[in-house]
C-alpha cells in the first residue's frame, strides 16, 4: 500500500474514456481524492463532450479531450490523435495518473505521460500480450474494498493509496441555473416538478435497449394507475425509438430526447419522481441526482452495474437466456446481447408501482 504526503502531491490525471456512466461512477474517485489531497488539481482524460459536465459540477479542474472515434479510424488517424493528446497531456507534468479505462490505448498514454506514481489494475482486464507492458508503478486491485460492484473498480485506487472511503456513491448537485432552465422547460410542456416519470428508451446497443413497443405498453399501464406525466430523455440518435413511443402510446407523452445538454439532463432528472430506463448512462446519471430507479437489464449484471445510493429496482430476464437477437446477438458480450428483450411489461409496470410506493413518504417530505 502506497502512502502520499498530502503536501506533495500537486496534480493527478485520471484516464477515464469510456461513457458517461463511467464518468459519473468515476467523479465518487475525484471527490475522495479531492477531500485527501486537498488543493489537488485533478485532470481527466476524456471525451470532448464530457468536459464541461464534469468541470462546472467540480469533479475535475480540467478536461484534455480524447476521440474515441479517431482511435477507430485509420492508423493515420489514431497516430495523430493518440500524439495531440499525449502532448497536451504532458505539458501538465502529472504527480500520479490513474488508468481506470484500462485498455490498450489508455496504458500507452499513461507510460508515456511518464508520471512520477502510476496507478493501474494488476492483473489488467485483458492482460498485456508479450509485447506490451504494464507502465504502472503501483498495482491496484480489479475491485476495491471486497466489493464486486463497478462502482468499486473505479474505487480501488483509494485503497491502493491507502486514502480513506469517505464518499461512497456518485452524488452531483444540478447547478441552479441549469435547475431553473429545466423547470421552465417543464412548465412549457404543463408538467409538474416531481409529478412525473423520466424514461430512457436507449443504449449503445440495439440489444440492450427495450422494445419501444413495450415501454409504450408500460408508460400507458403506469400513467393510468399513477397520473403521473411522462418525459422521454436521451440522445439525439435515439428519435428512431422516441418516435415509434409517441405514436404508440395513448398517454400523453413529452418528448425531449435530444433538447437537453448533460448538466439540464441531470436538472431534470433531479425533478422526476422516478426514472425508468434501460442499464445506461442516464440511469447512473438518475441515481447520482437522487431520484428512485427502475433499472432494465440484459446479459449485463446488475450486481456490477445496478444504479448505488437511491432506492432502485433492477429487472433481468432470467438466465441462461433462450437467445431471441438471432445474428444480431453476441452471447458473450453484455454490451452486444439481446437478453433484455425478454422482458414483459407487466414486471416493468409492477416494478416501477412498487418503487412509487415504497418511496411516497419521501417524496412527501421532500415537497
């Protein structure tokens, strides 16, 4: 177990350049590092268009961007972005840099980023093949504190470190400018704060994304036992399923998937009564706003990937599953397989009623 003075210790990059369900689980990381090293300036490795949600709500001071979509494309391509980002980096001169990505492309930046500390996983979720190597300098655990939760991956630094597990769960406040712009939002559309159910219909995936069909069915069951509104949220590539949802269903439905940038989604979220999703980064973004959650889960485990710190709900089919995505299935892969598809609504709607009524007197205090 490694000790640092916190007097000594100046700035930490953290390579993170995964998706923003991994950024928010990741920004639990920051503020414990923030609180044992205070003053620290903490750098994260990332793509463009987390930067500004993670810089305004405090979890980093900066953000140098990395496109992930570069590094798929022609060896030309990847060259001269794995360069840029190297180069900006390395202009910071790093105490310590922390791979959590933990793939290829993020090991070769944190050797020759070259910090003086450099934390990565022993062993590495795909190990090192004979030519390449483990740049770190101090080995982390796969998962930190005897847990097997995600969460706790990207906790395990901590515990390398020997700095003390003082937040537990992601928690990231809405800005109250961004709040004002949600509810003014809300009021356009005659929809009450708290009074109604945020739903995410996407993923990265097609296999891990729901069947429109069935979250219409769902939304209608919900909204004639509840009243409550219904607000669609999520990308803008994401019209194909938002639309097929409002033609489908007979409640009234809001659809603002796409209208929202990340830090008026979270303002949004935090006004919703309930979120009801897919396993996703909107879910983690839910549960780290504090609202309740209605997780939808494929091959993926929620064990691993559950929403932490709210009252929640994860629904999978059971397994091992009877495969229904045919070629577009890849059996192995929890990011590429159809399992969710097996859902039926009625657990959907029962789950989501349960959640309602275990959380009421909560949400009545609250307003």
């Amino acid at each position: 177990m490694l000790q640092i003075s916190p007097t000594t210790l100046r700035s930490i990059l953290i390579l993170q350049t995964k998706f923003i369900g991994d950024i928010v689980l990741a920004s639990t990381l920051a503020k414990n590092l923030q609180l044992q090293y205070p003053g620290v300036r903490i750098v994260f490795l990332c793509e463009a268009r987390f930067a500004g949600f993670l810089t305004v709500h405090g979890i980093a001071s900066e953000v140098v961007p990395f496109s992930r979509a570069k590094m798929r494309g022609t060896p030309l391509e990847r060259g001269r972005e794995l360069f840029r980002a190297v180069r900006a980096l390395r202009q910071h001169r790093f105490d310590m840099s922390i791979d959590i990505t933990d793939s290829k492309t993020s090991r070769i930046v944190s050797g020759l980023v070259n910090a003086p500390v450099r934390l990565g996983y022993v062993p590495s979720e795909k190990p090192p093949r004979w030519y390449e190597r483990q740049p770190a300098t101090v080995g982390m655990k796969p998962f930190g504190f005897g847990k097997k939760h995600f969460l706790y991956r990207y906790l395990s630094p901590l515990e390398a470190l020997g700095v003390a597990l003082r937040v537990r769960v992601p928690a990231i406040r809405p800005l109250p400018f961004e709040t004002t712009r949600a509810l003014a939002l809300l009021a356009r559309h005659r929809i009450k704060p708290n009074g109604f159910i945020a739903v995410h219909v996407g993923a990265s995936f097609p296999g891990r994304r729901w069947q429109p069909e069935r979250f219409a069915a769902a939304i209608d069951k919900i909204v004639k036992e509840t009243g409550l509104g219904i607000v669609l949220v999520g990308g803008p590539d994401e019209s194909e399923a938002t639309d097929a949802i409002m033609a489908l269903a007979k409640a009234p439905v809001v659809n603002l998937a796409g209208a929202l940038r990340l830090e008026t989604l979270l303002a949004l979220l935090k006004e919703a009564r309930l979120f009801l999703g897919n396993e996703s980064g909107p879910m983690h973004m839910a549960a780290a706003a504090g609202i309740p959650v209605v997780g939808l889960f494929g091959l993926t485990n929620p064990v691993r990937w559950a929403p932490v710190g709210v009252p929640s709900i994860s629904l999978r089919p059971s397994m091992p599953c009877d495969c229904v995505g045919g070629d577009l299935c890849h059996r192995t892969d929890p990011s590429k397989a159809c399992c969710v598809w097996r859902l039926e609504v009625d657990p959907v709607v029962d789950a989501a009623l349960e959640l309602l009524a275990r959380t009421e007197v909560a949400f009545e205090h609250a307003v």
